[in-house]
C-alpha cells in the first residue's frame, strides 16, 4: 500500500469515529487544505484553516500533524513554512500553541547556516514544557528536529541527552503510560505516548550505549496488544521518523542484545511477547527454533499454549444458550474457543461475515480441530430473517449488555479467544485474524 493509500486510509478512519460530531461545512474545508498547501495558496489555506478551526478543531489538527507534516519532508518552495508563519501572525493563542512545534521542525528543515540551526535548538529547548503537549504534538516534533540537526551535526551528545531526557520525562508524566485503559480517546493517547517514549530510549541509546537499560525501556514501550488496536494513534509518528510503517517497535532490537549478552531465559520471553503481539508465522517459527535449541522438557505447543493463557483474563463464567445447543463457560474445555461478536447493523461485521462463515465451515472439516467456533450478536434487527438470507450457518446468539460489557467489547466486531484453561483474550481490529487465530492455537 503506498504512502497516500495509507493517509487516505487512515484519516478516513479517524474521521468515520467521530463522523456523526462533525459539521458538514468541514468537509470540504479540509478537503481543500491539501490542495491549498501544495499550490502555495496562502491566504486562502489560512482563511479555510481558521474557519475549520473555528467548525471542528479535532479536523483542523488532524491535518496539520498528518497531511502538512508530510508534505514539510519535501517543500522545496516553502509554501508549508511561509503558511505556518503568517499563521502564527494572526495571533490566535489555541492555534500558535498547536503549530509552533511543526513551524519549529520546519525551520529546521530549511535552515541555511549553523547559526539559524543553533537558534531553532535554543527555541526547541524553551518550547519543551513539563508535560506532554498531545494537541501540539510537541514530543513528535522534538524528534523530528533532534534528527534534523544530528543529521547536519550542529549538536552535541550532551545537548541531545539533555533534551531527550526532557521528552522522556513529559511522555512519561502521562498518567496511563503502564495502565491498559478502556475508551477509545484516552486509548487513542495513551499508545501515541507509549510509541514516542520508545522511540525517544532508543534514540537515547544511541547516544549512550553503554546504557543498556534505555534500551530495554524502548523495548517495554514499544506498542502492546492494547496499543495496536490503535495504530493509527502513532502511524504518522512512526512514518515520519522512521519511514517504516510495518515495524514499529524496538522489542527485536532488544531481543539480539539480550541473546549476543547470553541472557537466553530474558530473550525467550522477549521473543515470546514479540510472537504473542504478531503472531506471524515467521514469529512463531522463530520462537520455536530458539525454544527448542534450549532444550526445555515440555513441548513448544504446551509452552505456547500456557503463555498465551497466562496473558488472557478469567473468562465471565456464563452460559449461553445457541440455536441448537448450550456454550457453557462455568467449566474449562479441553478445546480453544472462538467467538466473534457482531451485529447485523455493523458494516465493516457484515461484511466480514462471508469469510467468518467460510472459515467455520473448513474448522467442521478438520480432522480433530482444536477450535469450537460462536458468535455473538449485539443490537441486531431481524437476526433470524438475516441469517437465512445470507445462508450463513455459524452459532449466533443475541446478548445482552451485561454480557456484552463482560466481555469489555468497546467496538465492534469485536473477535475473542478462549484458551482451554479458561481466560479471554482479544485480537485486535484490523488485522489478519486468522492468521492470529491459526498460530495462537497451533491449529
């Protein structure tokens, strides 16, 4: 998928969240904006930018911080600048107190001589406050322009540790960087910090490697199961600092040190949670090698197995009744079970659903499967009438919201896996979730 693709993707699934919220006179507002920046239209990209301000804020900074940060990489004429400056000009505090940052990190960028480079670092440093600054994004574009003037070498290490040690301890100041939380918006926030504060150890490492410490803490931030539900939160940051938009963490990093140091027990649970995180199956194949080159007594599988229930939850002890027989989960199974939690309103669960069914369909036609297969209907119409005309065949059952919080479902679909211990674990949206399913159970 190529890079506008992505930024398409993305911002349309930033604005579908929240779309019911927002003015329609936004749209085309922020529609014309990219356009605007790209043609040098100054004074017409201020006068929508104040008024997309003034309509819907959340719009306005979303663009800034995705879209003009791009096109910052590449504005051989300026215009991204010259549009920052007569914007600070019109001395609107909300609105100078957001772009200051990126304004900052482009003069950076398009600094002629060591001196302007030596008076964006004296600004960088003033801007830098004692806590993090998420609307301004102050953190992503500390980064930026710690790159930007390492790259021209016009700051030494100790400048660097000092203020990458600032970054560290406003990212750090959040009050839920080692508290998985529910909520879409504080999630949102909380895996833009956890991203930003792995990437700043690591960058901090390699101004001290002796410290290996920094290393590992780049490693115990980089994105958790949790975070990965929202991706988008930190995909721009991740983009725009290291142009890698697959890999995103620092957890391999760490892993290699810890096995060239023989901390081999510390690697394996290391390798263990980058497999539990993405379960592909280059991961699980190379936790299996190095599992079994350390000659433990019980088999992979069981390890596996026992490791992925001990990140789960206890299961709700429920019963639930289906069409045609009963899911009980007062009592531990011997089986992994699965369950998909849909609902016949939902577009991106309707449109799943002819795979969910193909691939419940090949589970009944596997020898000896591991897997029992449910699903879950929320707030459906005519669930009945909708399962017959799609001839879909899967279990279903409509639930309650009591059993819906239980299961902590927060959108949908939402795609649940029971180990045959008893506890739940979630896979993430927006992923290959059979990929997830085939190599969570070993199937």
């Amino acid at each position: 998928m190529n890079r506008l693709l992505m930024t398409l993707t993305f911002s349309l699934f930033l604005l579908n969240l929240c779309l019911g919220q927002i003015p329609k006179e936004a749209f085309p507002l922020t529609n014309s904006l990219s356009a605007l920046w790209h043609n040098g239209e100054t004074e017409k990209a201020i006068e929508s930018s104040l008024e997309l301000y003034r309509l819907y804020p959340p719009m306005f900074i979303e663009r800034i911080h995705n879209t003009l940060a791009q096109q910052l990489q590449n504005d051989s004429q300026l215009y991204g600048q010259k549009y920052l400056e007569q914007l600070l000009l019109k001395k609107n505090d909300e609105i100078s107190n957001i772009i200051s940052p990126i304004y900052l990190w482009s003069k950076s960028i398009n600094a002629k001589n060591e001196n302007d480079l030596k008076e964006v670092l004296e600004e960088l440093k003033s801007i830098l406050k004692d806590s993090s600054n998420y609307k301004s994004e102050t953190e992503r574009y500390c980064l930026l322009i710690l790159q930007e003037l390492d790259k021209k070498n016009v700051i030494d290490a100790n400048n660097k540790e000092v203020i990458l040690q600032k970054n560290i301890n406003n990212l750090e100041a959040y009050p839920y960087i080692n508290k998985v939380i529910t909520g879409r918006q504080e999630s949102e926030k909380r895996a833009w910090h956890r991203y930003l504060l792995a990437y700043s150890y690591n960058y901090l490492y390699t101004v001290k490697p002796n410290v290996s410490e920094y290393l590992k803490k780049a490693s115990d931030y980089s994105p958790d199961l949790n975070d990965r539900q929202y991706k988008h939160a930190y995909f721009y940051d991740a983009a725009l600092l290291t142009g890698n938009t697959r890999d995103f963490g620092f957890q391999t990093k760490y892993q290699k040190y810890l096995v060239g140091n023989n901390r081999n027990s510390d690697a394996l649970d290391l390798l263990s949670d980058i497999a539990f995180g993405t379960p592909s199956d280059d991961n699980i194949i190379a936790l299996r090698q190095f599992y079994e080159k350390l000659k433990y007594n019980s088999p992979f599988t069981d390890y596996w197995a026992n490791y992925i229930h001990k990140k789960g939850k206890p299961v709700p002890k429920l019963k639930i009744q289906f069409e045609k027989e009963e899911l009980d989960l007062t009592v531990k199974s011997n089986r992994w079970i699965y369950i998909d939690v849909w609902g016949t309103w939902c577009d991106p669960c309707r449109k799943e659903l002819p795979e969910l069914q193909s691939f419940f369909v090949e589970n009944i036609n596997r020898n000896n499967s591991k897997l029992m297969i449910y699903t879950f209907s929320f707030g459906s119409q005519n669930l009945s009438d909708f399962m017959a005309e799609n001839k879909y065949t899967f279990p279903v059952s409509e639930i309650d919201k009591q059993t819906n919080d239980l299961f902590e479902v927060s959108g949908y679909p939402t795609k649940i896996l029971i180990s045959p211990e008893g506890n739940f674990i979630k896979i993430p949206f927006g992923v290959d979730w059979k990929a997830y399913i085939k190599n969570y159970t070993m199937m």
